[in-house]
C-alpha cells in the first residue's frame, strides 16, 4: 500500500467518517429520518475494516524494514538528577 493510500484511509478512518457519522446522527435525530442507527452501525464497521486494512498493511511494513516505530523527539529521562530550583 502507497503512503498516499496508507494516509488517506486514516485520515478517513480517524477524522473523516466519524466526523459526516456525528453530523448525520445530529441530524437524524432533529429531522427524524430514521436511520441514524443503521449509518452509525455500518460507519463503525467501515472504520473497524479500515482500521483493520491500515494496520496490518502497518505490520508488513514494519517487519519488512526490521524495526519499530519510534517517536523521533523521545528523550531520555533520568530521574536521579535533582532539579534546580
């Protein structure tokens, strides 16, 4: 999987489905149409196979390359020094 598609499905995934699922459920249940239950339902389960896709494309990825992710600012703390105050 492209990084182009990898970054589009979560961005779907994360930002894009949840956000039209509130909007519709919002309004659903101002204007009564009915199936706010039945959008909440298959935007769950579209978000959960996404999210399913994006992680073992996520997994063959990171096991190809031999290593982890790993938070580039991450610093080491050590918590013996005494802090000046």
């Amino acid at each position: 999987m492209s990084n182009k598609v990898y970054d589009t499905l979560k961005w779907l995934c994360l930002i894009g489905i949840p956000t039209f699922t509130t909007f519709f459920v919002t309004l659903d249940s101002v204007f009564g149409w009915g199936l706010g239950d039945t959008v909440a339902k298959v935007s769950a389960a579209v978000c959960a196979l996404i999210g399913g896709l994006i992680g073992i494309s996520s997994a063959q990825y990171y096991k190809a390359n031999g290593s982890l992710p790993m938070p580039e600012d991450e610093t080491e703390v050590d918590n013996n020094e005494v802090g000046e105050g």
